[in-house]
C-alpha cells in the first residue's frame, strides 16, 4: 500500500510540478478571488461586489508599491509574484469595505506586510508570515482607532469551503506539506470542537458534536489558514518533526484563541507565534554561494560548485534552494530545488548538479546557463527529510537518472564519516552517458546494478550492468534478492518515480524523494 500511495502522490506531483510553486499559489487565490467575486452578487459570502473590488484594488496597489520601493533601495530583482500572493491572502484576511477609513485601514495592512518581507527577516528567512504581520499590526490599530477595521477572515463563509479545500489541497500537495497542514487542521478542529463543548456546559445549552464540526470545518477559516498561510515556506522550519511542532502549536492556539486583554491569540495570531517557534529552531538560513566552477558531466548533465559566503549546516540527502533572478521569468519563476551533491564533510565547496539538456529551456535554466565564474547566487535555505537512518539500518537505494545527486552526498558522507552500512545502489538512466559520478561511487565502495538499455561499457570494481533489462518487480528482486530486508529509498522525477515505486512494495519501507523539474 505504502508503494501504491507513492506512485500516486509523485503522479499528481509531477503534473503540479510543472508550475511553480508560487504561480501555483497565485493562480489559486485568483481563482478564488472571481469565485467569492460570483458568490458575492449571490449574497453567499459577507462582503458585497464593491466591497471585494475596492479592497483587491487598494491592496494590489499597496503591496506592489512598497515591494516596487524596497526592491529599489535595496537593489533586488523585481518578483511581482510575491506582492500578488501577499495581497491576495489579505484579501481574504481583511474585511473588505468601501469606508475610507477603513481602506486606509487596508492599505496600511498590505504595507506592513509588504516591508515586512524586507525588514523582519534574517539570512534570507521570513520572521513571520507577511499576511500575518499585515493583520496583526491592523488588528492592533484598530484597538485604538476602531475606524482602521480589523482583521475578518471571511474566508470563513460555508460557501467558499469546498473552492477552499481544493485550490488549498493543490497548494499543499505542490509544496509537499499535505501531512503538516493535516495535523495543524486535526487540531484546530479537534480544539475548537472542545471549546464549543465547554462553552456551550458554561452556559447551560445542549452540545451537539455534529453542529460543532460543521462549524469547525466550514463556518472557519482553518482550511486557508493551513493551506496559504501555514505552507510558506520561508516561514517553516526544515524538517519535518520541526514542521509538525509548529502545525501543533498554530492548530492549538487557532482552535482555542487565548484572550490577551482585547485581542486574542487566535488566526492571525496563532500564525504569529507559530512562526516564531518556527524561527527558535534557527537552522534554515540562507547563504551567499559565490560559483568556482561548471563541469559537463555528460552531453545533457552538469554540474556547478560553489563556495559559501559563510557557515552553514546540512545533512546529507537534503536539498537546497537557489534562486537566479532575471527578466521576464516564466511560469516556473526564478528559484529551483537542487539536491546538494556534495557532503557535509566538502564544506565550505558546495555542489549541485541538473540536466541541460538541449531544446526547449525555460527561463530559469537559460538563466542558469549563463552564470559564471565568481557570480554570486542566494541559496534561500537547506530543506529535506530524504536522509538515511541514523543507525547503520541495511538500505537500498534506487537512482532514476539525475536522481542519483543526493545518494552521491550519503555514500560520500558515510564513507568519509566511517559508517559501515549494508548499501545496494541500484542506478537507472537513459543511456551509458547518464550514468555519472562513477569514480565519486567507486570510491564508496557500495555495490551498484546499473539498468541502461546499452552496455554502459567498463564499470568500477563491484558494480555490474542489468543486462539491458527493464527495472519492475522482477528485475529489481533479482538485482535485490534480500530487498524485504532493506529500507528503500528512491529518487528522481516524479513520473518514473510512480512508475518505479510498485516494485518496491516488498521493502521494509519507502522513503522517496521527487524532482519536479526545471
């Protein structure tokens, strides 16, 4: 079952893949936005069509404004994208109005989360949520001047649950944090249920668990909270058990708001805390790659090493974030996930290696191809959970062409660290020129099978050529013959990953790890 779930989640993936995350993001709130817009002449959403129009137009105007201004001062490339996404999730946050007070109320939200993503960061990391930030601060003002309005979540209304839950459930899924926005959504509710419980035993009425998880579901705005707002990535910390603590500590303090004088830490303000729990943990940070060199590691692949500005930490296995600004970006937008190829051990060289290949490119990668030598890029941090057991656990590892990076960085990293592991590699690609890094692997001394439809020609001590056989269940049980007794990880692009992923079902588990491209 585990195989068969991963085969679907890296089919979905692969199609979502083929936007970027933050045009993913934007595209859903636009659609969002003309769905409430319709809902809004129905009278099926609280504010009116004036009210969503004038609201969306400050805010629009705000945001771009300030992120055009600080972009200018401080020299950084323009991504409109980014100040569309922070005035499309207040749309949603605020409530919209037609007062002029109370647009200035809106304006000064959309400001505030504007510069925030410019004055509260650190090493390239958001503190808190930009939308976040806008609301509080709002929210706060308006306690002293009641005309400034406040933050509404609207979004809350029944008849934008279900849009909600499947632009949502996109977003999600794109960013790979189905699991830490479900917690954060069990919680909430399973929260919220229990204060009505309470509330309802406080003032003598009969409580109903059906009413109650209607409200919790429909009539609230977890299921944005958690899908557009908890899902930021530069607001999560890089692990998964660290993500899941804050999911926690946001379900918690959203599902039962704690009152602080006349403001509560609930919505808005539970993001808030949840961020700063995410800042305590303080080991994703971006750092300043300067490149040394490229290397053409065959006809379609290369490879890029870096030295970093500064300290930093990574585990191997994980993936790190580079961004290339240039004009006109794409769909896919200016930053790419590459796994680090090197090990932790090479620091401060850092490498990453992608395919070139020839044809039709996007922007990002001809951007890419145009870096040189003493160009310095910002990685925007070091994610990832695809690591190998901390104890020497035996593991199998399956490499769908350019997928073999970040194996490259454990087998490097166990050899140079002395870990004594029982590891298979098992090495799929195109053809003999895709099967790279051979002296990097040989010097492991990990066994490999390779699976090429051609003689890949001579091979180092201890590996051996598939024959020309196709990988499936077959040929990996007898590449593997003790595969029950592995734990299996694969790594690669998302489609062969699903096809691939069928033939592990025998494993103790399945750890995968999908590229979604570039």
């Amino acid at each position: 079952m585990n195989a068969q779930l991963s085969a679907l989640w890296n089919r979905v993936f692969a199609v979502l893949g083929r936007v970027s995350m933050y045009r993913l993001v934007l595209l859903s709130l636009a659609a969002l936005a003309v769905i409430s817009l319709a809902l809004s002449f129905a009278g099926l959403v609280g504010p009116t069509p004036g009210e969503l129009a004038a609201t969306a137009a400050v805010l629009v105007v705000v945001c771009v404004a300030t992120d055009a201004a600080a972009q200018r001062l401080l020299r950084l490339g323009g991504r409109i994208e980014s100040s569309l996404i922070t005035a499309g999730i207040l749309l949603f946050v605020l409530w919209p109005t037609l007062d002029p007070a109370g647009l200035g109320g809106i304006a000064i939200a959309g400001a505030v989360a504007a510069a925030s993503k410019y004055v509260l960061v650190w090493r390239g990391r958001h503190v808190l949520n930009p939308a976040a930030a806008g609301a509080t601060v709002l929210t706060l003002l308006g306690i002293a001047v009641p005309a400034l309005g406040a933050s509404g979540w609207w979004v809350g209304a029944p008849a934008l649950a279900l849009p909600v839950a499947l632009f949502g459930l996109a977003v999600v899924w794109r960013t790979e944090k189905v699991r830490v926005v479900l917690l954060f959504l069990v919680l909430a509710v399973g929260v919220s249920v229990v204060r009505q419980a309470v509330q309802y035993a406080a003032a003598g009425f009969a409580f109903d668990l059906g009413t109650a998880l209607q409200f919790a579901l429909l009539q609230s705005p977890f299921l944005f909270l958690g899908a557009f707002m908890l899902s930021e990535p530069l607001t999560l910390p890089p692990r998964r058990w660290q993500q899941f603590a804050v999911a926690a500590v946001a379900g918690v303090l959203a599902g039962w708001p704690i009152p602080l004088g006349e403001i509560t830490l609930g919505q808005e303000r539970a993001l808030v805390i949840a961020n700063l729990v995410a800042f305590a943990f303080a080991l994703r940070q971006a750092v300043r790659l300067t490149l040394v060199s490229r290397e053409q590691l065959a006809p379609t692949l290369a490879a890029l090493t870096f030295r970093a500005k500064r300290r930093f930490r990574f585990e191997a296995g994980q993936y790190l974030e580079l961004d290339v600004p240039h004009r006109r970006p794409d769909a896919r937008g200016t930053r790419r996930e590459f796994s680090i190829v090197s090990a932790p051990e090479d620091l401060p060289e850092v490498r990453i290696a992608f395919r070139d290949g020839r044809g039709a490119q996007s922007s990002y990668k001809r951007a890419l191809a145009e870096v040189e030598p003493g160009d310095v890029l910002a990685a925007t941090g070091v994610w990832g959970d695809f690591v190998l057991p901390r104890t020497p656990a035996p593991v199998l590892l399956v490499a769908a062409g350019i997928g073999v990076t970040p194996f490259v960085s454990q087998l490097r990293h166990d050899h140079l660290a002395g870990i004594a592991r029982d590891t298979v590699l098992v090495y799929v690609a195109a053809g003999a020129d895709d099967v790279v890094f051979r002296d990097e692997l040989a010097r492991t001394g990990v066994p490999v099978v390779v699976f090429t439809r051609e003689d890949p020609g001579a091979l180092p001590a201890g590996w051996r050529w598939a024959g020309g056989s196709r990988l499936d269940a077959a040929a990996l049980r007898s590449a593997v013959p003790d595969l029950s007794a592995r734990h299996a990880y694969i790594s690669g692009p998302a489609a062969l990953i699903a096809d691939l992923a069928p033939a592990l079902a025998s494993a103790k588990s399945v750890a995968t790890d999908a590229f979604s491209g570039y």
